[in-house]
C-alpha cells in the first residue's frame, strides 16, 4: 500500500466500466479481467503477527486472499480453507505465503458441512502447530430478482455457508485458540443496506454481526478478542459468478464515493490490526470498509 502514498485514492484502481465476465460459482480470481489486487506485489508486512498461526476460509481468493498474503507478510503462518474447485487459486496462496518463509496449509472441502468444518479445524490446527487467528469469512451470494425465484434450496445453501459454518467453525476452533488469539468474520454493507436481490444473503450477513457481538461479549472471559469486518462493493470472483446481474458487475462500484471498487488489498490492513495485538482494546466491534456508505 505505501506505493500509493500521496496519490488520490480514487486514482489509484480501475474503476468501470468493467468487461462482461460471468463465471460459475464458486468463481477464480485468475479468470477476473482486470485482476484484483490482493497484495502480491503491494502489501509489505512489519512483523505484526510474527510467529502467529491463522486460519482463514476462502482464503484462495478475494478478501480472504488479500488477509491471508498480508498474514503471511507479517511473518504468520496461514492455513487457507476453500472449494476444489478453487483448487488453482488457493495454489497461487499456498506459493505466496511459503515465498514469505511461513509454513501454508491448503485445506479443501465444503463448509456446509459440519463434519467438514471441524476436520479442517483440527487439520489447521495439527498442520500448523496451534491456532490463534481465526478468519470466518468464506461466503455465498447469488442473486434472485424476485422473492418467487429464491428457493428454499438457495436459501438452505446460503444459510449453511454463511451462518452455520461460521458457528461450526468457531465451536470446533475457539477450544484450541489461547488467550491473546483473535476472531474475526467478514459480514457486508448489506447487514445494514441490503439489497431488494439479496433477501437471504443480507440476512446472513446481519446475522454475522449479530453472533460476531455476541461472541466477543462471551469470549473475552477467556481473552480472545471477536470483530467483524464489513465490506462494501470490493472486487472479487463472487460478483460475476452470480453475486450480481451482469450490468452491475460492469458499472461495479460506480456509486460508491471513489467511483470504483474497493481492492482485496485495501482490506489487508484491517485484518492485520484486528488480528494483531495492538488492538488489545478493540472488541466486538464493526469495521467498516465500504467506500463512503457507512456501516452506522
Ligand atoms: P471470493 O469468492 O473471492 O471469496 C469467497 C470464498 O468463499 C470463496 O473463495 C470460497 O473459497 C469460499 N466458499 C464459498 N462457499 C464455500 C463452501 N461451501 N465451502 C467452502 N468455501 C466456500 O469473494 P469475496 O468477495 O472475497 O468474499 C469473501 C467474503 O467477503 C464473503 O463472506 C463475502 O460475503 C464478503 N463480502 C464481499 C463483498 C464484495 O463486494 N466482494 C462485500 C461485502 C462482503
Ligand atoms: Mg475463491
């Protein structure tokens, strides 16, 4: 990021109009034109998180991608959770983290799952040696014009991946996470703005909030800190693989204050502090990076 040091921040990205770019979900950050930027060549760590052991679904591409690289820059050692199919993507992590000296798990399997979810816990934690951040943030969204065309298979799905996981996660990790460690799920501008397409997705996502606040309130007993991060428009492989229509993915970001799309990269810090310890007093609390909409 601090090649970007006194530019104007709406300069700095592209900004649409955006080729058209379907894809299928769960979409592949190679196949996005233009690239996000997830930091591969940008981030630079500071030994932050020296020595610490993160675990971060959906960690092969976008927001996720962008935390695990800067994890590892910060001198952790990242396991990444994500689908098969996402297989080439999570390769490219797995390089980037080990090219940093950290040791990189690549743990793959559906977190509608909850026997799933609690092997890849205990995978990330035998295969790194302990756990002591937690990133819940793998998701599904796929839009629906109308009430009539949200199935109750949809919604079953979206639920699964974006709520259930997230507790079955954290229910099988938080027992091996000491005090000091750090939870952090991803939610959305749609928690507090959501969309007329995004019925069950917006409510997922206001649920992340929900359980993310109660959790930190539980959990700070033990002194693991929770937070949540709340993203607006940022561009990543879920939009075009039916996170939105067609047209929206070209004008992405349009109307958000800097007339682009947030980068995966522009993320990375906020993972990176709320994981840290330098935020000893922040807990339960809602970071939001949605380019001027406001999480409030
Ligand atoms: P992304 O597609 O790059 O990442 C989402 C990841 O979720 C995928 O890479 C995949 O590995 C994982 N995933 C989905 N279903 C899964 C399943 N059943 N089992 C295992 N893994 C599964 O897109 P992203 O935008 O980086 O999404 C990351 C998070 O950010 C999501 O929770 C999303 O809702 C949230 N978010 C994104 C935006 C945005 O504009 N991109 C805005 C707000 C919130
Ligand atoms: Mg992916």
């Amino acid at each position: 990021m601090s090649d970007h040091n006194l530019k104007d921040p709406r300069k700095i990205y592209p900004a649409p109009p955006f080729p058209d770019q379907p894809q299928r979900a769960p979409g592949l950050a190679r196949r996005m034109d233009p690239r996000p930027d997830h930091g591969e060549q940008s981030y630079r760590g500071s030994g932050r998180l020296t020595g610490r052991k993160a675990l971060v679904t959906g960690g092969d591409s976008g927001i996720g991608r962008a935390a695990a690289i800067a994890f590892a820059r910060e001198g952790a050692d990242v396991a990444i959770a994500y689908l098969s199919e996402e297989e080439a993507d999570a390769r490219e992590v797995v390089s980037l983290i080990e090219a940093e000296g950290r040791k990189a798990a690549a743990l793959a399997g559906d977190v509608k799952d909850e026997a799933w979810c609690r092997k890849l816990v205990a995978k990330a934690v035998s295969d790194l040696g302990g756990l002591d951040i937690l990133v819940i943030n793998a998701g599904r969204q796929q839009y629906r014009d109308k009430i009539e065309e949200l199935s109750t298979e949809d919604f079953d799905k979206t639920l699964k991946t974006n709520l259930y996981a997230l507790h079955w996660i954290a229910q099988a990790a938080i027992p091996h996470m000491p005090a000091g460690s750090a939870v952090i799920t991803t939610a959305s501008l749609q928690a507090y703005q959501p969309s007329p397409i995004l019925l069950d997705y917006a409510t997922t996502k206001a649920g992340i909030v929900a359980y993310t606040k109660a959790l930190a309130k539980q959990l700070i007993e033990r002194g693991i800190r929770a937070n949540v991060v709340a993203p607006g428009p940022v561009w990543t492989a879920l939009q075009p693989s039916g996170g939105q229509p067609g047209e929206k993915v070209k004008n992405f970001g349009k109307d958000s204050d800097f007339g682009r799309p947030g980068q995966p990269v522009e993320l990375a810090p906020v993972f990176v502090l709320l994981a840290s310890s330098e935020a000893s007093f922040i807990n339960g609390e809602v970071y939001g990076v949605t380019g001027g909409k406001g999480v409030a």
